[in-house]
C-alpha cells in the first residue's frame, strides 16, 4: 500500500542508544475480552509491517495508552511491537535537562533540535521494521501540521507499509489534565526537581505546545496517505475511528479501543477521583 525504498532515513543524531519502553507509574497490563477477531489469525502476519503515528498535548495520556497497547499487542498477537518515546530520545541525546524554554515554538534552535530528534526516532523505526520489528509506534506530540506532513511524507517515501495509523490523543477535562501534570512530576526530566518547581516548568511546557497546537481536521488527513485516523478522548471516554482501509491490524484496534473505554478508562477515572478526594 505504501511504496518506498528499503533504506532508512538518514541518520541525524551520532551514537544513539537503542530505545527503552516509556516509564509510567502504571504497570498494569490490559486484557481484552474482545472475540470479534481471532488473534491466532496473526500467526501468518509475522512479516507486517506498521507504523503508529502518535500526536496529542502533553498530559494526555499518549505514553500511557502507547504502553498499554504495546503490552497488549506482543502479548496477545505474534506481532512484535515496540515504542520509541522522543521524550527518552531527547534525554539520551542532549543529556541535560531541558527547561520549558526549550518547547518554546518560537525558539528556532530547539524547534530544530526538536524536530531532528523525531525525524531520528522514526529513522529507528524504519530500521528495526526492515529486521523483525513487526509494529513501530512513534511516541510524540506531533501537534502541528507541519511535523506531521514531514514525518508521514518520509514514511510514505522510505519503507513500505502494511499499514500507517495515526493515534490522536486528546484531552480536554481540566482535572484530567491536572492528575496527569502530577504525575509528569516523576518522570526522567524532573529528577532531583523540587515538585513545586516541576509542576510550575511543566505547566508552562504545556503552554507553550498549546501556542502551537494545530488539531488534526479531515481537509488534513485527506492529504495523506494512511490507512486509519483513531481518536481518543479523555483517556477513551470519547472515541472516533476513521478508517481508509481495512486490515486484520485495524479491526483488532477498534476492539483494543473499544475495550478500553470499558475497562482502563472507568479504572483511570477512579484513580483520578481518589486523588482529588484526598486533596
């Protein structure tokens, strides 16, 4: 479906360290019930290949369904999925700690620097997907048109794909978004920060993405070339799928999906009000 050379992207950052799974303070694994497909009808796609396009603000949640869905598929699938998070790709690269000014989207340097650390995250999804990497499942805000018509424009130009999905995050719930910011407290870039101070740098990280932020619309997506749009909505309360094409991979996500809203999104709402009651 998506034709393009068997080469990947040049490399843009030197001595790059192979990729982690993301961190979240959540460790449960989800289980679908879902018998609308039979997974075992996997068995003979062991050469798939995929790749997820994540987009979403900050605190949304993306790190934390991408981790979810990523457990859930190379549990439940022979399908080999894996994340590659920019927020870890930035932090092995610069190695220092990179304050709100940095997501600044007027300053151009780091606009710069932001941009080759997603163009060198999905070099690296092309690379294992060309060995036995089955699903590639890039983890990263993609909020303007701009990053996502390059990212998806050297897709379309470099591997060829069973199938090319964006995963738009969204989250508009205040007190949603304000558990999420906690919990952004813990991660890498706030090590040895005062909670205060990093809750106070996140806020204004957040800002500063939202100066930026371009919704996806379907003039946008009627421009690419992909096989299905999936939205999310305050951690699966509302959900959307807009499928261009049909494939084993996209109906075993619109379960996936439709599961979740059922089960991970009830159990998130009753941890987000447990921690408001004990405020």
């Amino acid at each position: 479906m998506f034709q393009g050379s068997s080469n990947s992207l040049f490399s843009l950052v030197d001595d790059l360290d192979t990729l982690n799974n993301i961190k979240t303070n959540d460790t449960s694994t989800f289980v679908s019930r879902s018998n609308s497909v039979n997974l075992q009808d996997y068995s003979h796609q062991s050469q798939s290949k995929n790749i997820i396009l994540l987009t979403g603000l900050p605190a949304t949640g993306k790190s934390t369904i991408s981790k979810q869905l990523t457990e859930y598929l190379n549990s439940s699938t022979n399908l080999k999925t894996k994340i590659f998070n920019c927020g870890d790709k930035r932090r092995q690269t610069f190695k220092k700690f990179n304050n709100y000014e940095f997501f600044d989207p007027n300053n151009e340097i780091s606009k710069m620097k932001r941009d080759l650390i997603a163009i060198e995250s999905l070099n690296l999804i092309i690379s294992e997907l060309n060995n036995d990497l089955n699903i590639g499942i890039l983890d990263a805000t993609n909020t303007t048109i701009e990053r996502r018509s390059n990212l998806i424009n050297l897709i379309n130009k470099t591997i060829k794909l069973d199938n090319l999905i964006i995963l738009d995050i969204q989250c508009n719930n205040e007190k949603l978004i304000n558990y999420n910011i906690q919990a952004k407290t813990n991660n890498d870039d706030y090590k040895n920060c005062e909670f205060k101070k990093s809750i106070e740098d996140f806020t204004k990280r957040l800002q500063n993405y939202q100066k930026a932020y371009q919704p996806i619309t379907d003039d946008e997506l009627n421009n690419y070339d992909i096989s299905s749009y999936i939205m999310i909505e305050n951690a699966g309360e509302n959900f959307h799928f807009k499928n261009f094409t049909h494939s084993l991979l996209i109906t075993i996500l619109n379960d996936f999906f439709n599961e979740y809203s059922q089960t991970e999104t009830k159990r998130y709402f009753a941890k987000v009000n447990e921690f408001y009651n004990e405020l």
